[in-house]
C-alpha cells in the first residue's frame, strides 16, 4: 500500500513537471529573443558611431513600415535588414535626426534644420512571438567633437514697466544671434534658450516696444542658467488723418445756357486742377487726341462742336472760356460781357442757326470728351468710343414733371435747375464746388465725385465775369482718391488705405451727401514722412510731426508742402504721375534693432537711405529689379552684409513690408566643389583663430557657399572637415580678417572621394555556413605578418606609413569595407576567434594567406568572401 501511495504521488509530481516545461521552454525562448534583439541593435549603433559625424546622414525620406507597431526607418541611407540568428527571424531598421538639448529633454529637429551638432542614432529590431510582433529600441547621440557644448543657458521674463506681460517678445544674444528664445504665452511671459559658457550681451525686442540690450556683458557658466528679466516700454503715438483727392483730369466749372435774351451768350467754363498743361485744341495722335464740348438736348441727341481756337492750351490751375458764335459775327470768337466786365474767350463753336446750341428751361447737357472724331464734325463722331472718352459731364433735369436729363451726359444724379419753368434759365448759372458743399472765388472749382447733384450748385443770377485761360486758381479738392495707399516710415504704422466717407452737412446734406476720401493710421511719436500713391499719382508730406495721444491732419502749416486753407487744412491732393514704384519696409540687424544708415536700392541707378529706425521707402523702376539692402557700391556699411530679393513693380504699385535682415560682417567666405566642379553641400568648414580661443563653424548650403560669421579681427585657419577617407586641395587656408567691417573670401575648397569598397561574406569553408559572431578584416597596401591582427591600427590620414583599413563583420555575417581608391592591390586578411573550454583561439582566414584586391577607381566595389 505504501509503494502504492509513494507512485502515485511521484507520478502527480512527474505530471506537474511537464506540464510546466511548455511554460518554462517558452519563458527561456522570449528571453532569448530579448537579448538576441538587444544585441543586434547595439550592434548597428556602434556600427554607426564608427562613422565620423560627418558622415553619418540625417534621415530625409522616412518611411512607416507595414508591422504593429508601426516604426519609422529610413529606407535609403540605412534598408532595412532581415537577420537569422539563434534560429530566430530579426528585422532591423534604423532612422537618424538631427537633435538638441532642452534642459533635461532630447527633442529631434526637422532634417531641413541647420546642423545641430548632435544626432540621436534610433534602431529597431522586431521578431514575432506566438504571431504577434515585438520590438526593441535603443537610442543614442552622436555629438560633434568639433561643436561648443550648449550647456549654459538665458533665462527669465519679458514685462513692460507696468508688469505687462509681452508674449512673443525675441531674446537674443548680439555675439551670436543664432542663440534666441522667445517669450511664452504665460501671465510671466517666460523665456529661456541654451548657450555656450562665455560672457555675452542680451537684447529684448517686440513689436511696438523699444528695444532694451543688458547693460554690459553677463556671464553664462556651463550647467547654469543666468537670469535677467527685461522691461520694455511701448512706444507712444498718434493719429493722423486726412482727406485725399487726385487731380489729373481736366473738369468742367461751369455752364450758362444764355447770359441774356438780347445776346444768347452761351458759356461753357473749364478748369484745369492738374500739374501740366492740356492741349486741347492740336492734334496730338492717338495718346493725345482733340478735346472738344458735346452738346445734350432732353432727348439724348448728342451735337459735337468743332472749335475755333483763341488758346489751344488750358494752362495749370487756370480756367479755360468757350462761348457761342453766330453768322452774323462772321464765325469769330468775340468778346462777351456780363456784369459790364469785357472777357476773351478761348475758343468758341460755330453756330448755324439761332436756336440754342445749349438746352434752355428744359432738361439737357454739356460734355466735353477726347477724340479725332471730332474732326469731322458730328456726323463723323465715333459712338462707340462713349462713354470711353468721356473726360467730365454734367446733366440737369427740366423739373416740375418734364423732361429728365439726357441720360448718356449724367454723372451719378442729375441736377435741378431753380429757372422757370425749371431747367436752364435766362442769366442762370451751373458752378462746380471748390470743395464739398461750397463754392469759392478764390479757389479753383474741381471737386469732382463723378456725381452731378453734389459736385455742381445752381447759381441765379450768375455770380461775376466769366473766367478764361487769365484767371488762376488755385484747386483745394479734386475726386477722391478711393483706395490710395498711405504710408509712414515710422515705427509704428502700416500701410493705410483711403475709404469712402459722406460728408451730409449744409450743401451736402441738401445734395444727398458729399464723397471724400479719407485716411487714419496710428504712428509713432516724433517727426516722419508720409508718402501717399494712387493709380499712378504720387504725393510725399514731410515733417509730419506726430505728438502722444494727438490726432494731427496731414497736410499742415508745419509739414512740407503745407496747407493754410481756413477751415480745410488736411486735404492732400495727388496730382503728380509717376513711371515709378513705391517700396518700402525696414532693414534690421540680425538683433532685430533698425539699422541708419544703411541704403536700398533697385540696382537701377535708384537708392535711398534707412532712418534711424531701419524704415526706408524707395521710389524704384518698374518691372523686375533686384532690390538690396546695404548694396556694395561704395556706399556700403561694412559692418554688415548685403542681402538681396527679386521684386516685379508697375508704376505706381506700393510693395509694403520689404524687410530685410542683415549678419554682422567679418565673414569668412569659402566654396565646396567635388573634383569635377559640382557644388558640395551640406559640407563643414571650422575656422581657429591662431592667437585666442575663437572658433566658428559653418555648413556649406545648397549652392556649394559657406559663410563663416560674427568673427573678430585676427588670423584665422580654415579647415574642412572631411571623412577619413577624403582628400581636399588646398588642406587648409589662412585668412587675416582685418575689419568686422569685411567679408574675406577664400580659396575654393575641392574634395575629392578616393572611398572605394571591399565587401563579401565570413563563412566556415567546410558547410558554407556564414560566421554570425563576427569576424576582424583587415585591408593594407602591405603584408601583415604573423597569426594576429596588427597591435596598432595607423593613422587613416594621408600620412599613414603603412595604412590599415579595418572592419567588423555583422551578424549577418556580411562586411564593407571602406578604403582610398587605388591601382596597387591591397593585402586583405581576416581574424576569426572561436572560444573552447574558455580558451580562445584567433585563426587567420584562408590559412593566413593574405586576399589580392584592387579598387581601382573612386566608387568601386569589389567583392571577396573569407573562409575558415
């Protein structure tokens, strides 16, 4: 019974041991494959931190796999890898980026990113368990030995005195502006960014505040931040206002349908508001043809008049006096007289009959227009070029239920004459304002708003003499300019654009309201120049002085050109055509303050100098010009670059917010090209100063250039930075940087890649089966004697004597192997180390008899396995 019992227990026992074996075997297989995967990824790191680190390329195209979990590699500069080991399917992929330090965190930058010099290595190996995907990942740097530490850091808060907090506000350091942060948005307004251990300056900026620079210099420590909090006071302003109208067009001032029954003087009046005569009566051709009145009667019947000419000029700010003739005066233009004041006309119109060539008491017209037709007289009149040359108009209405003005000769809403029975009457005048509302004998009357009932007054009787080519006066208002452009070269403002406004009192209101156009901006106090533009037109205010919390109209008594009219002192009238463009914006430096005194041109043989806040505003050529800051003409501020753009203009555009951002010079310029004259980028020039410690350090861009920057006087050597494996001519170059004022050019650097590859299999010759732990190869333009590797490696340089090139196999059991091109046949060998009973033992590979290989040419690969 007892034997019984004691099988029974032992073969529960037996039973729970197998059971638990399945578990036990599957437990040591996942630990198995943990470790394998950790190895292999260890494995390429350190494959890869054999590399120099400039060698080591960024991952620019990463892909997503189709596993769970999905991971990121890099399928061009590093494929993925399929690798058996310990019986076990591994894939490995790989993806490296360009990194940085943030106190304690690491946090990876786009690939498009300047050298950041330090690089984060990511590698994964996934394997399945039981038909689902495992991974392990293992991440390192690789720092630049040749870049200065960021271990020291600015830190601290962005205020105004007020303890306002500004949010986005720059710090900066002005020996090395590529050290910034910015102002967070918390009620502190936060900011903190790396540097390296030195003394520096800092400076805070933001819009709409001056800038404020620390006091000296403070000093940065590695591993600590050095605070300074900075108080930034906003920068006080104005208003400034005004109305704008544009004067470029000849008007009509006014109309007489008959300054008596006895005479049947009929009066047409012109004015011109303009900058420049305007030929009116001599053929100019097609751009400058005849202009001459048309006649309306209240039933749309157009009659052009052919002129006879007094004057053909209507001179600047002066009127011009048509009148009627008849047969009786023998087709002359003779004297009129109104009022007993004897006046010339300017030209008159040939009239055939004694009926009214203008409309009286009745609806009608008067329009004057711009065409070569008018040579042939009404009958010849071209149509269909009107209302096209159409230069003014002016219709009124019969009233009291009769005819309504004819429709192609209004502008806007007609008029109502107050003549019995309405329309024109015997000694009843229609005048043009002067302004909006009034007007005036002194002024000239050319408010013109395109709208016949707010733009004319009816006047009974005529107020005075009629006006001819003698009188002068001067324009006060003009048609608004509807959408000109204003702008400031303050600190402030941006561009402003002229809107609509109706003016509804007195005159206006009756009239249903008058247009104008006007401007406000806010801009900085002090004293600045507004430049205004519009379809072609141009005006420039200078000495426009803007005080705090102050609206000013512009123009002004103080302002140049000035405007004294009573009552009506902020009216800008732009009258003077332009072949050129408005560019305007601000030059910096690379600290963010304005840079004075700095020119801008267009290369074109135009230029203007910055004020003292950096704004500039350049009248430039039309079409594409090359705008540039600072150009190098003799003019230059050799303390810092010159910074071009490419900028198509028409006349009269303005072309707002052209900045520009200027380095500090005492450059050091220099060019990678490849030995067949292609351009090098993304390649690393260092500069040493041969007394000091000052170093810089600059990757070449796209185009091949690198620009060495921020550098002090002194001797310095340049040097390229290059893989072992590459030659440059010339090694090096010495520059003596005399000036911060000065950009020094060197020599062209010409690198040429002498790397060629050796790669093959480590195999046991016996089945063929690859070596997976790793095998020494070792390549040299000698024989290397006895069963052990080399005990030194030799110099890799150009100097080496004799130079050994060595690898380790993968687990793969694949190797490439990296060497200078060459037609002399390299001694190839290989170490493989087998351990027994804890004894290890190095054979060399094909019984120590040395591979012939030959690389040839730059970019070869040549293929040759080893065996044991």
């Amino acid at each position: 019974m007892e034997l019984i019992i004691a099988s029974f227990i032992l073969s529960i026992g037996v039973l729970a041991a197998v059971g638990s074996f399945q578990y036990i075997t599957t437990s040591v297989q996942f630990s198995k494959s943990r470790t394998l995967s950790s190895n292999l990824a260890q494995e390429q790191v350190e494959k890869l931190k054999n590399l120099s680190y400039y060698t080591l390329l960024v991952t620019t195209s990463p892909t997503a796999d189709s596993h769970v979990p999905v991971i990121t590699y890099d399928p061009g500069n590093y494929p993925p890898q399929t690798i058996i080991e310990g019986g076990i399917p591994f894939i490995r992929e790989t993806r490296v980026d360009f990194a940085y330090q943030n106190g304690s965190v690491i946090s990876t930058a786009p690939w498009t990113s300047d050298d950041t010099a330090l690089k984060q290595i990511t590698v994964y190996v996934l394997w399945q368990e039981r038909a689902e995907w495992k991974y392990q990942q293992i991440q390192n740097l690789y720092a630049n030995p040749a870049a200065v530490p960021l271990d020291a850091s600015a830190s601290g808060w962005v205020k105004t005195p007020s303890n306002v907090a500004i949010p986005g506000a720059l710090v900066q350091v002005i020996d090395n502006p590529s050290w910034y942060g910015y102002a967070d948005t918390s009620g502190s307004a936060n900011y903190r960014f790396s540097v390296s251990p030195g003394s520096y300056t800092l400076q805070a900026s933001s819009d709409g505040y001056y800038t404020s620079t620390t006091n000296g210099y403070l000093s940065f420590t590695s591993g600590n931040a050095t605070p300074y909090n900075f108080s930034l006071s906003p920068i006080s302003s104005g208003t400034v206002t005004g109305n704008i109208y544009k004067t470029d067009h000849l008007v009509i001032a006014a109309v007489v349908a008959t300054t008596g029954s006895a005479n049947n003087i009929e009066v047409i009046e012109l004015y011109n508001p303009t900058t420049a005569p305007i030929n009116i009566g001599t053929n100019g051709g097609v751009n400058n043809p005849y202009i001459a009145p048309i006649t309306w009667d209240h039933s749309d019947n157009p009659s052009p008049h052919r002129l006879i000419y007094v004057s053909t000029y209507v001179p600047v700010n002066r009127y011009y006096l048509i009148t009627n003739t008849y047969p009786g005066a023998g087709f002359t233009c003779d004297p009129i007289t109104i009022f007993g004041i004897t006046t010339n006309p300017d030209a008159c119109w040939k009239f055939y009959s004694y009926s009214h060539a203008i409309e009286q008491s009745d609806a009608g017209g008067v329009s004057i227009g711009n065409s070569n037709s008018y040579l042939a007289g009404w009958s010849g009149f071209n149509w269909s070029s009107w209302p096209a040359s159409r230069i003014d108009s002016v219709a009124w209405n019969q009233g009291g239920g009769g005819h309504s003005a004819p429709s192609d000769a209004v502008e806007g809403t007609a008029i109502t004459p107050l003549g019995s029975p309405n329309g024109m009457g015997i000694g009843e005048a229609i005048g043009r304002m002067t302004d909006p509302g009034t007007i005036s004998s002194t002024y000239g009357m050319g408010y013109d708003s395109d709208n016949n009932r707010s733009n004319f007054l009816d006047v009974n009787p005529i107020p005075g003499p009629a006006n001819n080519s003698s009188t002068t006066a001067l324009p006060r208002a003009g048609t608004p300019a509807t959408g000109a452009i204003v702008n400031m070269n303050d600190l402030l403002s941006n561009s402003a654009t002229c809107t609509d406004t109706t003016v509804n009192t007195g005159t206006c209101a009756a009239a249903g309201g008058c247009r104008v156009c006007s401007f406000s901006l806010v801009a900085a106090t002090g004293t600045w120049t507004m430049d205004i533009s519009s379809s072609g037109l141009y005006a420039q205010i200078q000495n426009i002085t803007v005080q705090t919390n102050v609206s000013t109209g512009v123009p002004n008594g103080a302002t140049t050109p000035t405007w004294t009219a009573v009552g009506n002192n902020t009216v800008t009238l732009i009258n003077n055509t332009t072949t050129y463009a408005f560019v305007s914006g601000h030059v910096y430096s690379n600290t963010g303050a304005g840079l004075y005194p700095v020119k801008v041109s267009d290369a074109n043989g135009r230029s203007i100098g910055t004020l003292v806040s950096g704004a500039y505003l350049l009248l430039a050529t039309t079409g594409t010009i090359s705008l540039t800051a600072n150009p190098n003409d003799g003019t230059m501020n050799r303390a810092y670059t010159t910074q071009s753009r490419s900028l198509a203009t028409v006349a009269g555009g303005l072309y707002d917010n052209q900045d520009f951002t200027l380095e500090l010079a005492g450059i050091i310029r220099g060019y990678f090209q490849t030995s067949s004259n292609t351009p090098l980028p993304r390649r690393v020039a260092v500069a040493v100063k041969t007394v000091g410690t000052d170093t810089a350090q600059a990757a070449s861009d796209n185009s091949g250039y690198f620009s060495l920057q921020n550098l002090s006087t002194g001797t310095y050597i340049v040097t390229p930075q290059l893989d072992t494996l590459e030659t440059v001519t010339p090694p090096s170059a010495t520059v003596v940087l005399a000036s911060t004022g000065t950009t020094n050019t060197i020599s062209t650097f010409t690198i040429t890649s002498g790397i060629a590859e050796i790669t093959g299999q480590v195999l046991i010759a016996a089945s063929t089966q690859v070596i997976t732990t790793g095998a020494l190869i070792v390549a040299s333009p000698s024989s290397i004697a006895g069963s052990l590797p080399p005990t030194q490696s030799g110099a890799t340089g150009a100097a080496c004597n004799p130079c050994y090139y060595s690898v380790s196999s993968d687990a793969t059991g694949n190797y490439t192997l990296q060497v200078r091109s060459s037609t002399t046949p390299y001694k190839v060998y290989g170490w493989y180390t087998t351990i027994s009973a804890q004894t290890p033992t190095v054979t060399k590979s094909n019984g120590g008899t040395a591979y012939n290989v030959t690389v040839s040419t730059p970019g070869q690969i040549v293929s040759q396995n080893f065996s044991w």
